[in-house]
C-alpha cells in the first residue's frame, strides 16, 4: 500500500510526519518556499515553491499526481483544494476543513455560529478605526490575531489604548499573509490551555489523545506537558466540542484543537488539522503512538484501535538567539547526560531571534510529577544553543 504524499509546507512538525512515513514504505514529496527545510532533508523529493501561488500550486500537483496532498501550514491557496478533491486527489484532512482552518473568520464562525460551542466573544477590523471600535465594545484587555497565521505570528494582547496601533501593524505585517483583516477577542482570564489531538478516521470512530498542556510566549509555543491537569468533566466537554467541530468540516487525520479552562467553562479556541507544536511532547514517548505516526495512520486508512496514555512526558522549545546563516549548535554533549530525556535538532537552515531550532523532551515511567518533568525540559534545553 505505497502511496505518494505530497506534503505543503516542510517545517520541522512535517519533517517528524516524513520519518514516520519513511517508516511505512511510504513516498514523499516535500514542498517550502526555501531549499533546505527540514522536512525535505529526510523526504525523497521535494519542490521549492510559492504556494500561495495557485498557478504554480497546481503545476506541482500535475507535475507528481499524488495519491494524497497533505498540508503542513496555513499560507497556501487551500481554495485549490476543492478541484483537486473533484480530479479525485484525496485532501487531508478535507478540501473544506483545509480551507475552514486555514481561516480563524471561517473556523470561528462556523463553531460559534453554526455549530454553537462556546468561544471567546469576537469580533473582525480591516482598519485602525475598526479595531479601535472592536476594542470599545469587547473591552481591555483583548487579543488581536491575523486571521491567517500561526505560531503567534502578528499576535498581541492589547491592554491599554496606546497599545491598539503597535496592535495594528503587528497584525498587518508579522502575520503569515501579510496585511489583512483580522480577528479581536476577548480576553479569557483562563486557568489553564490545552490541547487535545483528535484522531478521525476512515472507518473507525474519533479518537482523543491524553489532553496536552502548554504554556506559550509571544503567542508561541514554548513547553507542553502529558498529561494535563484536568476534571473528568472538563475533558468530556471538550471531547465533546472536538468530535462536532471535526466531524462538520469531515476528513480523516489528526486535529489540534485548543481549549482555554477555566473553573466553571470550557472554551473552544482555536483548531489545526494536522499534528500541532504541543504535540511536540509525544515524541517523548507519552502515547501509543505519536501525533506524526497517528495522522499518516489515519490518512492511509489504517486502522487504530486505541490511544493509550504510555507514560507521562514534557517538552521545551530549544530557540535561537541571533540571526545567521550556518546555525552552530552546542552543548549537546552536556543535554545528553541528562537522565530520561532526550531532544531533537530540527536543521533548519537560517536561525533568527526566537526561532524555534529544536526541542527538548523529558520523560516518567514512575510516578514523578509534571512539574519536575517540566523542569527538566526547560533545563535540557538551556544546555542547547544555537
């Protein structure tokens, strides 16, 4: 059952979902807008490409004609997506939640609005003026995001008036996409954010993974823990609230979907359909299997029986602190005498201040809690530099 995969977008998430391709004889075209992206180092093709060129899009797909296209990040022409679906090319996980996902307007209005999980209260500006308003009604402090982004990318936390335009422009030119409309929340005063990676398959029923916690920076990802703290009620809310906004936008593979806790609500945030940055901590060996080898399952129609919590485990990003061309990375001597751990060195070809160049895992077979765990992921990757 060897099938080509051409993957959009080779960061260092799909260079994990390569290698766990590569284990199941499976083909892979890597494709970026930069030579020398992590995921095509260890795949046996790849492109190098604008992909929010249509034009260009789909020359790719009729130059290799793959049995699947899976997507990897936000920017592309996703609206493509629908006539390669009717050529008979299967999208992953679905020509429409490609393009829901890809969108927070859509993916907001569609859970809110149409399904009716409950979301921070929103709204949209295409201007100052309009963000200015936005602010008025939701009130201070609130979150501004692109609409089209990812990894905190043009993300701030607006929290006094004179914040609103440097709000503004971070949105307009730090966002995936360049300027463009963007999405203003409310701001939740939550406990606690997790992620739960939801598996849906071809024939089998919807799965959930251990719940992830997190804790981010500059709206970015900076350590994940499994499992995370949670009431049996809780979980079962945001279950819930996964296996209905999943099976709306239909397909199979893994979701990221977030939550914000709180003691009295659960909060629907945000949704990735494919394997998310927390996820990162699986490759701790915190699960059955991890989110890379649980989406290619799902997409090549294997069937999964279950996912079993394996151990507990935490992760930390390892960043880089300058800008250059050769990255040099040290102190992995040092990180690897560090007992139950280990870390991974994603290769990516340019360092730039706050760029996430690797990361750092722990691990528990015995009853030694989340909190030391953390601790010794961060510690791990304060012995890497790059």
């Amino acid at each position: 059952m060897k099938k080509k995969i051409l993957l959009l977008g080779s960061g260092e998430l799909g260079k994990e979902f390569v290698i766990a391709a590569q284990r199941l004889g499976q083909h892979v075209v890597a494709v970026d807008s930069y030579e020398g992206a992590p995921a095509m180092q260890v795949a046996h093709e790849f492109e190098v490409i604008d992909m929010l060129n249509g034009d260009a899009l789909d020359k790719i797909v009729t130059k290799h004609r793959p049995d699947i296209i899976v997507p990897e990040i936000e920017a592309i022409r996703t609206e493509r997506f629908y006539e390669y679906e009717k050529q008979g090319y299967q999208v992953v996980p679905s020509a429409k939640a490609a393009n829901y996902t890809m969108n927070r307007k859509s993916i907001r209005d569609l859970a809110a609005k149409e399904i009716g999980v409950k979301t921070a209260k929103y709204l949209y500006a295409n201007s100052l003026p309009e963000l200015q308003n936005a602010v008025t009604q939701l009130g201070l402090p609130c979150v501004v995001k692109p609409l089209m982004s990812s990894s905190g990318k043009g993300q701030s936390v607006i929290r006094t008036e004179q914040e609103i335009e440097t709000a503004w422009i971070a949105s307009q030119t730090k966002g995936r996409t360049g300027a463009s409309e963007i999405i203003v929340e409310e701001f939740i005063p939550f406990d606690s954010e997790i992620t739960l990676l939801t598996v849906t398959q071809k024939s089998g029923k919807t799965l959930f993974c251990p719940p992830i916690g997190h804790r981010q920076e500059r709206g970015d990802y900076q350590e994940s823990w499994q499992p995370a703290e949670i009431t049996d009620q809780q979980l079962n809310q945001a279950q819930d609230m996964a296996a209905r906004v999943t099976k709306e936008l239909g397909g199979t593979g893994i979701w990221g979907v977030e939550f914000f806790l709180t003691k009295d609500e659960v909060y629907f945030s945000e949704l990735s359909p494919r394997p998310h940055d927390t996820g990162m901590v699986t490759l701790a060996g915190t699960q059955t299997f991890s989110e890379f080898e649980l989406h290619l399952r799902a997409i090549l129609g294997l069937p999964i029986p279950e996912i079993q919590l394996v151990r507990k485990g935490a992760s930390a990003v390892i960043l880089s602190d300058s800008e250059g061309k050769v990255p040099e990375v040290r102190g992995l001597d040092i990180a690897a005498e560090m007992p139950e751990s280990d870390f991974r060195i994603f290769g990516k070809p340019v360092t730039r201040k706050y760029r996430r160049m690797g990361v750092a895992l722990a691990y528990s077979d015995s009853g030694e809690s989340i909190s030391s765990l953390r601790k010794r992921a961060v510690l791990v990757a304060s012995k890497v530099k790059v």
